[in-house]
C-alpha cells in the first residue's frame, strides 16, 4: 500500500530518502551495463503486474510482487522499484515526491530480505523447495510491506493506531495469493528457463 | 498568456520539489492554504482540463479517504460527537481534512508541472540534474517498454479468456495468473538480450548522447526567481 503525500512527518521522509538512496546506489553499483536493459524490462514487467487484479474474497486485491522481484534481483530491486514508484507517481499520482523515497523503502528492504533468504531454495532441484521459497518470498515481502506502512503510521501520530492496526490486517489476504502466484511463478520459470533463476545469485 | 510548457524542465523540477516540501511539511491550515493560490496559477498556466484533473484526484486520494474515515471513527480524541452507538472524533476529522488538502495541493501542483512536459523531456532534465546516468537509463527503458509489456498481457489475458478462462477465487485461477506473469517475465529477459545486442550493434558505450541542450530563458529566470521569493515570504511569515 503506497502512503500519500502530506502524512507523513518530515524525518520519516527524509530518513526514507535516505535509506532508498543507499539501496539505489549498492543496487546500480552492483548492475553492469549488460544487465541495464535487463533491469529496466523487469521494472516495466512489475510495473505492468501490478496492474494485474486478481479475485480474493468478494473483491479483489491487486498484485505487488515484490517478493519476486526481489528474489530475482537482490540489490537491484531498489533502483528497479524506485523507477516503477516513480512511474507511478508521474503516470497515475499515486504517492508522490516526497513519499517516494519512503514507499521504495518499505516495498524493496523486506523484498531483499526475501532475496537473501530465498538465495539458497533457488539452487534446488527439488519442486518442494522452489514452493517454499515462493510462499516464503511472498510472506516475508508483503508482509514486511505491511509492517512498515503501520510502523510508519503508527509513528506519525497517536490518531493513526487503529488505522494502523487495519493496514496490517488487509496486507494478509495479498501475502496469502501472492504465495501461489510467486510459487507457480517459479515453478513455471524452473521449467521454461532455468538459467534465470541461477542467474539471479 | 505565460504557459508552463515552455517552462525549462529543469527549473519546473527544482521548483516543484520545493514546493512539494514545503506543502508536505505544513503543520497547519493557514500554512497548508498559503500556498494554494500558488497551485491555483500554475493550475492556470498549465491549461490543464479541470474536470480531468479533479477526476485524477478523487482517484488518486482513495487511500487517503480510507485514512479520514478510520480516523473519524476510532481515533478517541477529547472532542467526540455521538451518533447513536458511534462516536465520531471532530479532531479526527479536522486532522484529516487537513492531510486531504495537503495531499489534492501537491498532486495538482504535480500534474499540472509535469503534465505540460514529454516525459522523456522531464527524464532529461533528471539526468541534467546530477540523477545517476545507468538510473536515468533505466527510467527510460522502462518508459520505453511500459506500453510494449502492457500490451504482451493484455494479448495473454485475450488469449485465457478465449480459452474459456474466467477469473474466480480458485488455485486454477491463481495459477492461470502466476503463468501469465511467468511468460511476461521469459518475455521480459528475451527482450532485455535483444535490446541488449541491438545497442552494442550501435556503439553503446554505457552513455545516451544528448543532442539537445536546455539553456535558460528570460521566463524561465523570471519564473524561478518568482517562484523562491513566494515560498520564502510563506516560510518567513510562518517563521
């Protein structure tokens, strides 16, 4: 869930920017010119899967995905997050500016964390594995996500508690699809292409 | 009549980064609506379709009515009103209609800066100012291909529903999508190497070489000189 302009307080912000800055720039130092077009067609492909809405319930919840990006990408996710949040902002206003650097923060820290837990599975041959790392990616990186916007929002004022209790509760039903979704996704890839997924470590 | 479109990208970023600050950073109404009048005119000046925009907003502060509305019920501040079994919190209601105002100034002044320039132009004015040359590779790229892997799925999504694939709270379902995603992404890579080869075919050294120059106006001064003196009388008058 992106947080809006104008809520938070000005150090979050800045201590956002500043977090999201240091990902970008191990994440690019990390990223050779080979793989630039690489990485910008991933950060269209996530881009555009997020547009993706799936059933859930009586609604439906759109897919994040970042999980996967990350488990893909390791510190590459930030400057690949960073470009597609920034898309969004000029293209449909969703966040803004300010927020930016807080809104990559929360979607690509847990989602490298996913990376480095993951790291290991990936190398398995075994179905089982690649199922755990998929249900493992997407719980630790939805989820994490989800804490961080309530941490966020339980830090800016006592008036966000409940709410912030709420967001945590509706990022559940995400981390629960996007646990099959990344799990298919890499059985699918195993199959397909495997060098991908050694690429990735 | 002064239009922002032949405003310097460059200048228009800085300044509604300063802005975006600033307004961001109100702690309060009469700050908040100080700089309203400055969003008004570059509203003005960007001949921008007011009702589009207005439309924009409602969508884009969807999170934001979620906000007020938990905000209105739960939070259980010193002044409530009852209504019936609830109890409705004014300062609730006050705080995030404040956050509401805060919120609609920047993304008007958002749309209506960035809206009266290319993309590509506003991209080219990030790498003019010192945003790190493989990011501003990869922003282009990405803006490139957007529509490009938009269209690969909405062909697959075609393709499932000729099928017969209807979309339902089912494994089936979910796996139906993580396989469309699956084959944007073989999709995504085999292009990357495509794009890859074709650039090394031309002589990409790691730099985009730039033809054209920005160069600073008579407007543009006049604009950013206008523009710092209005945000620091607001920061001085609330100082």
């Amino acid at each position: 869930m992106h947080i809006s302009e104008g809520v938070l307080p000005g150090s979050l912000l800045v201590a956002g920017w500043v977090l999201t800055a240091l990902g970008t720039y191990v994440g690019l130092r990390r990223l050779d010119d080979r793989r630039i077009p690489l990485a910008a067609l991933l950060s269209s492909a996530f881009f555009v899967a997020s547009l993706i809405h799936v059933p859930a319930g009586p609604t439906s919840v759109h897919l994040v995905l970042n999980g996967l990006a990350g488990i893909l990408l390791g510190w590459a996710v930030f400057p690949v997050l960073l470009t597609a949040l920034f898309l969004q902002a000029v293209l449909f206003q969703f966040g803004g500016l300010t927020v930016l650097g807080v809104n990559t923060f929360n979607m690509a820290f847990p989602a490298l964390i996913a990376y480095y837990l993951c790291k290991r599975l990936l190398q398995s041959e075994k179905k089982f594995s690649l199922t755990v790392a998929g249900v493992l990616s997407s719980f630790v990186a939805i989820m994490g996500a989800g804490l961080l916007v309530s941490l966020e929002l339980f830090f800016t004022g006592e008036a966000f508690k409940k709410t912030a209790e709420i967001v945590f509760l509706a990022h559940l039903p995400v981390a629960f699809i996007e646990a099959f979704i990344n799990s298919f996704t890499l059985l699918f890839l195993k199959r397909a292409v495997p060098e991908v997924l050694k690429e990735a470590v | 009549m002064f239009s922002l479109a032949v405003i310097d990208p460059r200048v228009k970023v800085v300044v509604l980064f300063l802005f975006s600050w600033g307004i961001a950073l109100s702690p309060d109404f009469s700050t908040a609506l100080s700089y309203l009048p400055f969003v008004c005119l570059s509203l003005v000046a960007a001949k921008g379709r007011i009702l589009k925009l207005l439309k924009l907003l409602f969508v884009a502060n969807t999170f934001l009515l979620f906000l007020v509305v938990t905000m209105v019920f739960t939070y259980e501040s010193p002044r409530t009103v009852k209504v019936g079994a609830l109890s409705l919190s004014v300062d609730g209601l006050v705080y995030g209609l404040l956050l509401l105002l805060k919120s609609s100034l920047i993304l008007l002044l958002t749309a209506s800066f960035l809206s009266t320039s290319s993309a590509f132009t506003v991209f080219h004015a990030l790498h003019h100012l010192r945003l790190p040359a493989n990011l501003c590779q990869i922003l282009f790229f990405t803006y490139r291909y957007v529509h490009t892997v938009k269209e690969e799925y909405e062909t697959m999504v075609k393709a499932a529903k000729c099928r017969g694939f209807r979309p339902e709270n089912s494994v089936r379902t979910y796996r139906t999508f993580a396989n469309i995603v699956a084959n944007l992404l073989v999709k995504s890579y085999k292009r990357a190497d495509r794009v890859y080869k074709a650039m090394l075919c031309r002589g990409f050294r790691g730099t985009f070489p730039v033809y054209h120059h920005f160069s600073l106006k008579r407007e543009d001064i006049i604009f950013v000189v206008s523009s710092l003196f209005y945000f620091t009388a607001v920061v001085l008058w609330k100082f």
